[in-house]
C-alpha cells in the first residue's frame, strides 16, 4: 500500500505562511494531529478575547495567535533544514518517491527568517513601549 507523497517545500510554505493555524501539522499528520489543533485553537480563542475585550491592546488580545505564528517559524525552518534522506524516512517510507529539495525552498527558508526575525523585534519593541511610555507610541 503506498500513501501519499510528503513535499518538503509546500510543507515549509504552509508552516511559514499558514502556521499560525497548524495547516502544516494536518497536511502532514491530518485532523488527529494534536499540536496542529493547538495551533488552530489560538485563533478562536484570540477572537473570542477581543469580542470580550474589545478596548485592551490588540498585541495582548492576540497573543496566543502570535505565539502560535513565531513557533511555526521555528517549525518551518527544522521542516525546511531537515535532509532530504531523513524527510523521507520520517514521512515518505511507503509513498514510493524521493525527495528532491530545489532552489525555491531555499527562498522560503530565507523569507521564513525574515519573517521570523521582524515578527520578534517587533514584539520586543512593542511590548517595552507598552511597558515603558504606556503605548505612547501606537
């Protein structure tokens, strides 16, 4: 029996782009992924605290969303730096194909590092604004 084949560049993609939800954990593991429902979790609850607290900082507000986001960062970088060789053995045994990493996900990991990198700084920035004027700046 063959399953279906496991890209390493579109699951990079999704952990980067759509991480935040978990779309990469179900489109690796499918709905009974626990960590992928996790991530989902964080954007109902996210909402939910800014229709109870509509007036509180929205970075505050949305926190477990961001959390969630940066971590799936960190999860396409392992995804994309991960061999090709280890992909397969770890999500391709049985599909009957190899994997064969091209230059595009090499642009993604380094969008996926920008991303990443201005995510954090500005949360950092804003979080001592917040601390430090009492969001005097925005």
């Amino acid at each position: 029996m063959t399953t279906p084949h496991k890209n390493k560049t579109l699951t990079t993609f999704l952990a980067t782009v759509f991480g935040g939800i978990g779309l990469h954990r179900f489109y690796l593991n499918g709905m009974k992924d626990k960590w992928g429902w996790l991530h989902f979790v964080t954007l109902p609850l996210s909402l939910l605290a800014w229709l109870i607290w509509p007036d509180q900082q929205k970075m505050f507000l949305f926190l477990p969303l961001f959390i969630s986001a940066l971590i799936a960062i960190l999860e396409s970088l392992i995804i994309g730096l991960t061999p090709d060789e280890k992909w397969d053995a770890q999500h391709n045994v049985a599909s009957g194909k190899k994997s064969a990493s091209t230059w595009i996900l090499a642009v993604i990991l380094v969008l996926t590092v920008a991303v990443g990198a201005t995510g954090l700084i500005a949360a950092i920035a804003r979080t001592f604004d917040l601390l430090f004027t009492g969001g005097a700046y925005g």
